[in-house]
C-alpha cells in the first residue's frame, strides 16, 4: 500500500519532470528565440535579464537558447544510442537466449568482454577509431550499450524458452521465429521497458562526459557537455554559464529516472 | 498465581493498522499453560493461531500493530514491560521453533554460531563451556556427528536435521516455554513423527511446557493433553485433547476432525 | 579454492577476447601505422623499410600475438607522436590515477554502508525522506558537473584547495593526497547514492526474512539482528554493485581528471585521441580493462567468500 503510493508519486514526479523538459525543448524549435550560434560581443558575459533569461556566454552567445538547443541534441543523441543498443541488444539476447549451444557460449564470451569495457571508455575507443563528431557518438555509444541489452533479453528468453506457453506453440507447429517474435518478445517487454529507460539516462550522462571532453558534438554547434567545459573558466565571473546546461541535464536524467524507479517491482 | 502457571494470556487482542481499515486478527484469546504441559492449538491457516504465538514471543512488531488483553510470564505482563526487560526472557524463558527451518536458519552463518548465540546474548560462559554446551544440545537433539554438524551451512542439512538445530537453538538455554509454529508441517510424514518424538523427550526430560501449533489434528491428538480450536481469530473450543476429540461440542471442530484421514496416525506415533 | 581457479582462468581467456580486439579494431580501423609516424609524404621507399622494421607485412594474428607477448613483458610500444615508450610516458600516470580510484572507492563505502543501515532502520524517518530526496537528485548529476560544483563550492567559496592546481606524488605526498581528495569525492558521490539506494532496499527485504525473526528469539536487539545477521544477506548484491562501481569509478576518473586538471592517465589518453596517437591509446585501454577484470574477479571471489552457497553450489 505504501510502497505502491511512492511508486505513484514517483511516476508522476517522473512525467511532469519530462513533461516540462519536453515543453522546454519544443520552445526552442517553436519560439523566435536568437539563433543559438549568434555572436554578439557586446553581450559577452551578460547577466540574466528580461531579455535574456539565461544570460550570455563568453562569445555573447545566449544560453537560453543554447540550453534549448543542446538539450535537444542530447535527448536526440541519447534516442538514437538507445536505440541502436536495444534494437542489436534484442535481436543478439533473443537469438542467444533461445537457441543457446555453442552460438550463444561464444557471443556470450565476446559479449562479457565486451562488458568488460566501461561503456565510456568503449565508446572513447571507437571515437579514437571513427574521430569526433555527433553521429560517431551515437554510433559509438550505441555500440558500447549493446552488451547490456543483450545480457538483460536474453536471460528474458533463457528463462522463458523452457515455458509451457512456449511448448504448447511449438507443439501447435509455430516457427522459431514466430514463437520469438509474438510470444516470448511481449513477456520481456517489461523488464526491457525499465532498461530502456536506465539505459537512457546513462546514454544522456554519457553523451555529456563525450561531449565535455570535446568529442562529442562538434563546436559551433551547442551542447550541453561542451558548454558545461568552456563555462568551467568562467566559474566565477559567470556561474550561470555552468549552472543552467547543468540543470538542463540533471532534471532530464531525473525525470527518466523516476519514471524507472516508479516501474520497478 | 495459581500454582504451577507458567503463562496466563488473558483477553489478547491484535489489530492490524497497516492497511487504511485496521484489521483484527485475534479476538479475545485466552489461554493458561502449565509447567511441564502441552498444549495444541489448532485451526486454518488465516485462523489466528500463529498471531497469538508471535505475540507471547513477544515477536510482533510494534509499530503497525496494536495489542490488548495480558500475557502474564513470571509475574511480568509482557505485553507493558520494557524492550530490554522482554529481551532478557526472549531465547532464555521463552523460546520459538518455525514451520520452515531452511529460512529461518540464516543461510551465511554456521550452524555452531547460530546454536551458540543465546548464550553469547544470555550467559557469561566463556569459550570452551559454550562450546560444551552446543555439542551437548546437539547430542541431545539426536543429530549424527555434531562436530561436523556444527561447521556446516544450513543449504548442507536436510530438513530433518535443520529443523533438529532450530530445536536445539531454542532448547539450549532451558526455557520453560517453549512455542512450536508448525514444526512438522514442511517436513516428510517420516520426518514428522521424528521430530515430534523428540519434542516428546525433551518435553519429558526437561518439563518445558510446548504451546504447540498446528493445522494437523492428529498430530495434536498424539502430542498434546489440551487443546484449544481456533477459527476466524476466536477460541471456538478448548479442552482436555480427549474430551475435545471424543465429544467436540461445536460444528467446526466436527468438520476439523471429520477431516482427518482414517489411517490412525495416533497408533503410528504412540506405539512406535 | 577450485572456485578462484576457474574465475582466474576465465579471466583470462576475457583478458586475451578484449586485447584481441582491441588490437584488431585498432589494425583494421586506423590505417597504415607507417604513413602514421611518417606523414603522407613520405617516399614509398622509406614507408616500405618501416613496415618492414614494424613486420607490418606479417598476418594479423602473427602481429597481434608478438604484441601480447610484449605487452606482458611490459613493452607497450611506441609512441607515433612523442616517438618514446609508451611505457614510459604512462609508467607515473598510473599511480594519479589509481590512487584517485581507490580514494573514490572507499568514500563511497564509508558513505553509503552506514547511511543504507541508518535509512532501512528508521524507514520514514526525517532522515531517511531526506536522504531518499537528495539521493534521486544526486543520482541524476553526472561526475564532471558534480565536479565543477565541488571546485566552485570548495575551491572559489572556501577556498580549501586551489582550482587546478596540483602536486606530484613524489614532491608531497600528503599535498597529493588532499589534491585528489576532491576529485574522488566528485566521482564518489554519485555512486554511494546508488550505493545507499540499494543497501536500504536489500536491508529492507532482509527485515522480512524469517531467520531475522528467529534473531529476535532468541533475545536480540535490532542493532544485534542487523549486525549479526542482516548485513552479511543484505551486503550480497551490494558487493557485485561495488564491483561495477569500481569499474564506472576508474572510467569515470578519466572525465574527472579533466574537471579537476589532474595529469593522470585520462588525459593522455584523451591528447592521444585527438592526436591519433594509436599505441598510446590502445596500451592505455587495455591497462584500464585488465584493471576492470581483475576487480571483477576479486568481487567473484569475495562474493563466495562471503556467500557460503555459491562454492557449495560449484563443487
């Protein structure tokens, strides 16, 4: 009773959290704001104002409208990394998973030294490979989360191959694919639902650390992390440079995270 | 008191206050044990038995819970003492067996640190006298090799045997009580008449009054003099165990016993 | 002890799996290492006289096993752009970098196991609600902005220590030591949060488990049950998290290095990124994993050591 009130409270804290990132990001696309790259000396270092809730940069850029864009980009990034992760995650789990013998030992020993990597530091390798740049870091990225999916769907269909449900259609004559694809995949949704949704959150933090070290989006283009290191040398004369991408990120990775927590068993 | 009362439960009432309707559990229970006595206390699962056992265990948590009525030990209602007051006669006067002794052994510690605790918590003996003791009351639970015994993990024991070192747990400090929850009930038939027979013998050798609880009727038959019959969190019957069994005066004691298998399990315990 | 040997050996046949790809990713991906050290234009001659001196020319396998066998003697190669050994342009970044990875881990053990004990004991207390709040938002910032707050909190407003400045292990190791004190807490504090999250949820199932009931018995009190008994269940899944946490620790130190101007093995590594500098890159990713995988076999270890089940269930 109490338990499931907190996950309630936890679900909509979630929603609203994302609910107004969501609204904040659309405002940048929707609002005549001041092109994110526009530079204005001498609005260098302007405080927060009326006319520019955010303050200026160092280039007298406005950080309101850098914030919007960069969020976008992240939330954008991260859509895709989790995407590439889940969808090569699944169809490597499933297929591991369901048919194991020797296929599934040796992918699973490939897959666990893969693991092996921090998922920043495999990304940073294939960065070192494929050079800096908005899509090598999804692609990157996206390669480095394929390991965790695949283990989490594939204990799903290892646990699930052995089921009634799951004799009863092979017995009615369904295909392997069939019983993969229409009966097993729904029953692991939930538990990848919640993963998607963690590993969302890590895809944000780890796109931010890519681009704080500069490796991620290229500049003049905005983003969160890079703006979070060029704000660093300011910290003092212009906290507001460092504070607002920071919140930008913190309330994006609060908001799924809640929403995970309020799935949870 | 009377003499020879160990324990006297009068009017115990216990009320759940974790859902957003409190709910009671147990209604006026009642309940007299003697030195050296068994005593059975039946009923379905649901029916309340296990709540008034936790209860004179002292074993219920206070927070989400409310209770009323006495429970007299030693001239101490337990019920109003002090934590550390009920600390002192928990696992020394007062101690409790469960129904499933896998998971209630804990399963990373050895079976020696777990017999031997009460008497770290209870006793000043020093090393060599408590490990006397535990290889004492192993013996006398009729486990084979103790000192092996003793170095195991509970996932090592059989049921049998893990149900025995819970027994020995709870006997090593001589209570005068001691509270049986469904010792048998997740134990083979074989097993069963084992344990009971044990709890027979230290009942005889050591005149610890068992409060034994079970849905088993013929087990209580064969183990207990009184008896009381519980339903729906109220005493329905209570009695001498013969009396209740031979003459049993109301409607749901009936279906209890009409239940019982015909196999005559009291013959099977009593004349092996 | 059985056990030990089969997690050392799987081990490494992972140690020989990631260094193999490593070493092939880097071979196939990042061109000719010739034209690498000597420009694009070099005369063919020239480039055709290194590959030779570097038995580029030999088959992959070949190239990777003469690199293994030198990488375990400690011959991590050459640098393309600094034309030094490897080795020993990362030798004495090693230590920066270890000691900020160990200091890290063992500020979010001592953080994390007394606060997870405190908040699961009084559930919805002030402390707890407090906490629970604080850890959801801590959760949620990542090392290098928890970073730049540190050093704009204890570096601008208390003046504890002085924004990116630092001092070499060898000159004063005690100024080292409070150098990398704010750093490990930066990487530190995000993870205990994780830490206390899970610890109050794995004490918490604990307390209804019913050999916590037969603690009380026999006569117990709360402390006795949650020291004696429940720690030792509850700590279980905490351990492999710590494993992991140690893992995103040493990975994390490599941004945190950044934040903090720490000249430790993230920041060569990230120079040599930019300038393709691929043994550097490569000695330095493999360093890191191997560090990886032996926490995660030491965890494997513990994890038995401390749960008797798990050997018992190997033999």
């Amino acid at each position: 009773m109490k338990t499931s009130k907190k996950k309630n409270i936890n679900f909509i804290l979630g929603i609203s959290v994302i609910s107004v990132m969501a609204l904040f990001i659309l405002c940048g696309k929707i609002l005549p704001l001041r092109d994110p790259n526009a530079i204005d000396a001498s609005l260098k270092f302007a405080s927060p104002s009326l006319k520019h809730p955010f303050g200026c940069d160092n280039f007298g850029r406005e950080i309101l409208s850098r914030v919007m864009e960069g969020s976008f980009s992240t939330f954008l990034i991260a859509l895709g990394t989790v995407f590439i992760g889940t969808f090569f995650g699944i169809i490597i789990g499933a297929l591991t998973g369901y048919f194991g013998g020797v296929v599934d030992e040796v992918l699973m020993r490939i897959n666990d030294a893969i693991f092996a990597f921090p998922s920043i530091l495999l990304a940073l390798l294939f960065i070192s490979l494929l050079g800096p740049g908005t899509y090598q870091v999804v692609i990157a990225l996206g390669i480095a989360f394929i390991p965790s999916f695949a283990r989490i769907v594939r204990g799903e269909f290892l646990k699930n191959r052995n089921m009634d449900y799951v004799k009863c259609a092979k017995l009615l004559g369904a295909s392997d694919l069939r019983i993969m694809v229409i009966h097993i995949l729904p029953n692991t949704l939930k538990v990848l639902l919640n993963s998607v949704l963690i590993g969302f959150n890590n895809a944000v933090l780890a796109e931010a650390s890519m681009s704080f070290l500069g490796i991620g989006v290229q500049p003049p283009d905005p983003s969160l992390g890079r703006m979070l290191s060029e704000a660093q040398a300011y910290l003092f004369k212009a906290p507001n440079y460092a504070l607002f991408p920071g919140l930008a990120i913190i309330l994006m990775v609060l908001g799924f995270g809640l929403l995970s927590d309020s799935f949870e068993k | 008191m009377e003499n020879g009362v160990l324990l006297e439960v009068t009017d115990l009432n216990i009320e759940f206050h974790d859902h957003i309707i409190p709910e009671t559990v147990v209604y006026d229970f009642d309940l007299t044990l003697r030195e050296g006595e068994i005593v059975g206390l039946v009923g379905e699962s649901g029916s309340g038995k296990s709540m008034s056992a936790l209860a004179i265990a002292g074993l219920l948590s206070r927070k989400d819970m409310k209770k009323r009525g006495q429970i007299y030990y030693d001239g101490k209602d337990l019920l109003s003492i002090s934590r550390n007051e009920l600390r002192s006669i928990q696992g020394n006067d007062i101690s409790m067996i469960f129904q499933e002794p896998l998971t209630s052994l804990n399963p990373v510690k050895k079976i020696y640190d777990q017999v031997e605790e009460p008497l770290r918590i209870h006793t000043e003996l020093d090393k060599e006298q408590r490990y006397e003791k535990v290889l004492k009351i192993l013996k006398e639970v009729e486990l084979d090799d103790p000192e092996h015994v003793m170095k195991q993990y509970p996932h090592e024991l059989s049921g049998g045997m893990r149900q025995r070192v819970m027994i020995a747990t709870a006997m090593i400090m001589e209570p005068k009580i001691l509270i049986a929850d469904e010792p048998t009930t997740a134990l083979d038939v074989t097993i069963q008449s084992q344990i009971v027979k044990l709890l027979k013998k230290l009942n005889a050798q050591r005149k610890t009054a068992i409060l034994f609880i079970s849905h088993d009727l013929s087990l209580v038959n064969s183990l207990c003099e009184r008896v009381l019959v519980m339903k729906d969190g109220y005493i329905v019957e209570s009695g001498p165990t013969k009396q209740v069994f031979n003459d049993p005066k109301e409607e749901y004691t009936k279906k209890l016993i009409a239940a019982i298998p015909k196999i005559d399990m009291t013959k099977v315990y009593r004349n092996e | 002890m059985r056990y030990a040997l089969k997690k050392i050996v799987t081990m490494m046949i992972t140690v020989i799996v990631v260094t193999l790809f490593v070493y092939i990713a880097f071979n196939l991906i990042s061109g000719d290492p010739a034209i690498s050290m000597l420009g694009t234009n070099a005369t063919p001659e020239r480039l055709n006289a290194l590959r030779e001196e570097m038995h580029l020319n030999d088959p992959v396998l070949i190239r990777y096993f003469r690199w293994l066998f030198a990488l375990i003697r400690g011959d991590l190669g050459v640098s393309y752009s600094y034309k030094i050994g490897v080795s020993d342009m990362i030798m004495d970044k090693i230590p920066v970098t270890a000691t900020m990875a160990v200091m890290a881990f063992v500020l979010m053990v001592v953080i994390s196991i007394p606060l997870g004990i405190h908040t699961s004991k009084y559930q919805g207390g002030v402390i707890d609600r407090v906490i629970i709040i604080l850890n959801q938002i801590i959760m949620s910032i990542p090392p290098f902005f928890s970073g730049i707050l540190i050093t704009f909190i204890f570096g601008r407003v208390l003046k504890l220590f002085t924004p990116g400045g630092y001092v070499s292990y060898s000159t004063d190791p005690a100024g080292f030591l409070w150098y990398m004190f704010f750093p490990s807490l930066a990487i530190a504090l995000p993870k205990a949060t994780m830490a206390v999250k899970l610890l109050r949820g794995s004490l918490v199932s604990e307390y209804n488990m019913d050999y916590v009931r037969t603690a009380y018995s026999k006569g117990n009190t709360t402390n006795g049950v949650i020291y004696k008994h429940m720690l030792k269940n509850a700590i279980l899944p905490v351990i492999t998290f710590l494993g992991m946490a140690l893992t995103d620790i040493i990975a994390g130190s490599i941004i945190v290095e950044q934040v903090f101007g720490i000249p430790g093995l993230g920041r060569i590594l990230l120079s040599s990124i930019s300038n393709r500098d691929y043994p550097v890159v490569m000695a330095i990713i493999v360093i890191i994993c191997c560090m990886v995988l032996v926490v995660n076999m030491l965890v494997d270890i513990i994890y038995s050591l401390v749960d008797p089940r798990i050997s018992f269930e190997d033999k």
